[in-house]
C-alpha cells in the first residue's frame, strides 16, 4: 500500500511540472523572446543612441504577439521615473521582435529608463537600465571662409560652441594683428553664449589684417582655428563722359591709403553664363589650425571668391595725390553696356587687394543701335 500511495504521489507531481514548465518558461521569457500566439507583449529594453546636449534615442524591441500595441519610454533619476516619451505604436500581426526607439528630451546621464509595451493581453515593463554616455567635447564651429574687410570697416566673427554644457558659457574673442608677432590677446568679451552655443563678435574700425580666435573663460581654456581675416584698401571710382570725343569715359578715383605705383584693373561684371574665375589675387581666407603660421600675410589655405565673376578690360597704375590718399585715371571707349568697377593689386601684407564698388557705364555699339531704332 506504502508503495502504490508513494506511486500515486510521485506521477501527481510529475504532472503539475509538466503544466508549469510552459509557465515559468514564458516567464523567463517575457522580457526579450518571442512566442507564437496572442498575448502580452514581450519586451527588451536596449541601448542609447543620437545623444546630445537636450536628448537622446532610446532604443530595444518588442513583440506585439499579433495585437495591435502600444509602446513608450519611462525615464528619470530614480527607478520611480516621472517622465515618459511620446508613445509608438505596432500593427496587428507581427509575432517577432520588432526594434524600436523613442527621443527622450532632457535626460542626462545616471537616469534610469525602462521600454513599457501595451496591447489588450496586458502590458509588460522592459528592465530598468541607466543611461551613460561620454560627455560630448566641446568644439567651436565657424564659417569656412571670410571676405575682406574695408579699411576702416567692421568685421563680424559669428559661430557656435558645440557639446554638452555649451549654453550660456562664457567667451571672449582673442587677436594678433599683422605681421602676427605679438601674443593673442583679450579684445572683446567676455560674453554669454545662448541657449544653443551660438555667440557674435563685431571688430569695428579694423585697420590691418589679423588673425582672431574665440576662447572659453577657465582654467582649461578650449580654442577655436584661428580666423585670419584680411582687410582691403578703400577704393572709390567715379565716371564722366568727356567732351573730347564721344563714347569716351573718364573713370577715376581714389585709394586709401596712398599706393602709388599699384595695377589698377578696370574690369567688366560678366552674367552668370559666362562666369569666369576671379583674378589670383582675390581670395577668401580660411581658418588655421590653431599654432599654424602664414608667410608674408598668406595666412594658411585660401578659398577663391563666390559671386559675380569679373574680366579685365583696361588697366593703368596708381598715382601719388596726397600723404594719405593717392589716385587713379583713364580714359576709355566702353565697348559693352554692363557694371564696371577697378581693381588694385599690391602685394600682400598690412592690408590686401581691394576694388572698388561698381557702376553702370553704356558701351558705345549699343547707344549707336537704340539711335537706329529711333529714326
């Protein structure tokens, strides 16, 4: 009798494992491997990716086990969360493993988060994980390249500081004046960047080419490429008819400072179908690397200039007139109606090549056709 009851007690032990067994496995299951057939989602929280100074995507999987669900993020400084992200959602249908991810706004890392999925089975939370990236390094972003500035004029140094804790950090703007001897030094700031890093410095009243660079305040300072920016002669052209002869043009002006001796080029402003590139002379300049240094001015790689595209048509030489100023004149048949505008070619240094702004001058072939038309 002992042996048939502890027979009987055995094989009714046996089959209750056998009705759990399926349970616990689905158990251990429901937070990353699929199943067939409707029921809870199963749910695997994953990784972090596309982190910046704001947000971060939040990524893992889940199977909807064929019904329609809904999923969203939990996250915050404790494993009690508080925040949530913008739900997604999955079709009917799928009985596999889906990826996912969601943009979690203003977590920071040592947050907890965890993935939550939903469907008319139930809902299942996805194990908490914490949230840690490496700090993203702070960097300077400039423009990639810069146009003269007028003697005398004002140059604007915009850009962005990049990386996590750019906001409202403090800047100043730093300068080496021509022929770059002397140490960079404080001229401006220090001021505030926005909430994005973004900052401007205005330079007025520049007078020789320099090279700027931005700075973080601190202990470690953090630098920005040096900006070597080139600043141009003042050129002013004026035009007359003369009465000498008609379609005859009398184009003079003024440069400052006085560069006797200096090409002046007369040149014609081409449409943009027949563009052509500027003289050698007129570049843009680029950033340098930090430490890097120019020869004679040529401050590193240079960008020739975008825009409209000029040829030479007449040219003449520069001629003394005062201390500070000196002068240019010719007189010329204009060949073709168009905007005309000078320009002079010194060598680099202190200041650089400069021209003059345009004006529109008629050609004598196209006044001789509009009388034509007129009789």
């Amino acid at each position: 009798m002992k042996l048939a009851a502890l027979a009987s007690l055995a094989a009714a032990l046996l089959s209750s494992l056998a009705l759990t067994l399926p349970l616990a496995s689905q158990a251990a299951t429901g937070n990353g491997t699929g199943t067939a057939g409707p029921g809870k989602p199963l749910v695997s929280t994953g990784g972090v990716s596309h982190v910046t100074s704001t947000s971060a995507a939040l990524g893992g999987t889940v199977n909807p086990r064929t019904l329609a669900t809904t999923y969203y993020f939990q996250y915050g400084p404790t494993a009690a969360y508080g925040l949530q992200t913008a739900p997604g959602t999955l079709p009917a249908g799928t009985s596999a493993k889906v990826k996912v991810s969601l943009t979690a706004s203003g977590i920071l890392t040592g947050y907890h988060y965890r993935l939550v999925a939903s469907n008319a089975a139930g809902t299942t939370d996805g194990h908490d994980k914490t949230f840690s990236a490496k700090k993203a390094k702070n960097g300077f972003v400039l423009p990639q390249a810069f146009a003269p500035t007028p003697l005398g004029g004002t140059f604007v140094l915009s850009g962005t500081l990049t990386g996590l804790g750019n906001a409202n950090r403090q800047i100043v703007l730093q300068a080496s004046p021509y022929p770059y001897r002397t140490a960079y030094a404080n001229i401006s700031g220090p001021i505030l960047t926005d909430a994005l890093g973004r900052f401007s410095f205005r330079v007025p009243n520049l007078t020789a080419s320099t090279k700027f660079r931005v700075a973080t305040v601190g202990v470690k300072p953090l630098y920005s490429l040096i900006v070597p920016e080139q600043v141009a002669l003042r050129v002013v052209l004026k035009a007359r008819s003369t009465s000498r002869a008609k379609g005859l043009v009398r184009l003079y002006g003024t440069v400052t400072p006085a560069e006797v001796g200096a090409r002046v080029f007369v040149q014609l402003e081409k449409p943009p179908k027949e563009e052509e590139k500027p003289p050698k002379s007129e570049k843009f300049a680029k950033p340098e690397k930090p430490g890097k240094s120019g020869k004679s001015g040529k401050s590193g790689k240079e960008k020739s200039e975008k825009g409209p595209a000029f040829v030479t048509k007449f040219s003449t030489f520069v001629k003394p007139a005062t201390k500070s100023i000196s002068r240019f004149s010719v007189v010329v048949k204009i060949p073709v109606t168009g905007h005309y505008r000078v320009f002079v070619v010194i060598p680099p240094g202190a200041l650089t090549s400069g021209h003059s702004q345009t004006v529109l001058l008629h050609g004598v072939s196209n006044t001789k056709k509009k009388k034509r038309k007129k009789h």
